[in-house]
C-alpha cells in the first residue's frame, strides 16, 4: 500500500485510486510470505481496506480530508465468489490423517510446534512460548498470553490484542512428554 500510495497527498486521493489499489492488492500486491509479486487473499485486502478507512475516518474528523474517499469502495463480487469456493473446497483433516502427520514429524526438531499447530496455535503464538512462565507440565496447560514474529528483520514480542486473545489451551501428552525429556538435564 505504501509503494502505491505512500507518496499521495491524502487529499489528491480518489475513490478511483482506492479500486485501483485493491484491484493490485488482489492480483499483484504480494511482497513476502508465498509467491512475492501474486495477488494477496481476500481476507488480507478486507482487513488492509477496513484500517485505510478507519485512518481517512480519522483524517475526516480532524478536518484533514473532506470526506473518506475508502468508504464505499467494495472488494469486487467475483473476487469474493472465488475466494469462497476455495474455502468450501477446504477439508480438515480425519483423525487418520493427523495419526499419520504426527507419526511422520516425531523426531523432527518441529515436533513440538507443529503438534501446537494442530491445537489451533498460531505460529507467533507458538513461537511467543515462554517455558517457565506458559507451560505447566504438571498440569499440562499452555498459557498463551504473548506473539512473537519478525518484522523488517527484527524480533518483535508483544501480547495479545485484546485479553480474549490470552488462553489456555490443553497441552497434547504426546508432546509434552518429549518436553518433559528435553527439559530433563543430559543423563538422566
């Protein structure tokens, strides 16, 4: 957004340059994660158009702008139709697949994330994991109260959203018994 937009004053912005920009977003406004340069999903442009709004909205009421160009502008009904025929298409897996991708990672030095995965953990929330301070191995609970990812090249670490975002989850026997090893000193 910042590459198409981030030179523009605010108020030479049309609601033209807003489909522009999501009609970019959608074929060609990858910059990391997948395949750089494809067009981003449509839950990534509904979320990046919903904070462009709520900035114009602010930049509105501040007197910045005179209206909020952003506010009528729609992701386009066909790209819509054909991100949810993807998600109908999606199926999770049976307990025979799972069995078998977990048999397939143990002894895989990710074993223990991606059996977080399958919790439904999030991969910053798996890796914003703290031993003495999340995971009760007696009680086998994980406290997930704390995101890590890498931003720009930097560790950034920081907790949740909201205080819904802080839960408990149950932690699965498989892996915290290889926690419980790798906790152990050598030897014993």
């Amino acid at each position: 957004m910042r590459e198409r937009l981030g030179s523009w004053r605010l108020q030479a912005l049309t609601e033209e340059d807003i489909d522009d920009l999501v009609s970019w977003m959608l074929t060609a406004g990858r910059k990391r994660g997948g395949k750089v340069g494809s067009g981003l999903g449509v839950r990534s442009v509904q979320l990046t158009l919903g904070r462009f709004r709520s900035a114009l909205a602010v930049a509105v009421r501040r007197k910045l702008v005179v209206r909020n160009v952003a506010q009528y502008t729609q992701i386009p009904r066909d790209a819509r139709r054909k991100a949810a025929e993807v998600k109908a298409t999606r199926t999770p897996w049976n307990e025979e697949e799972v069995r078998t991708f977990v048999s397939a990672v143990r002894g895989d030095r990710s074993h223990a994330p991606m059996l977080l995965s399958l919790l439904g953990m999030r991969p910053a929330e798996t890796c914003g994991l703290r031993w003495a301070q999340d995971v009760d191995l007696e009680a086998r609970t994980i406290l997930v109260q704390n995101t890590r990812t890498i931003v720009d090249g930097e560790v950034e670490e920081k907790g949740p959203k909201s205080e819904k975002g802080k839960t408990e989850a149950a932690a699965p026997c498989p892996g915290f018994r290889g926690a419980e090893v790798a906790q152990s000193p050598p030897g014993a």
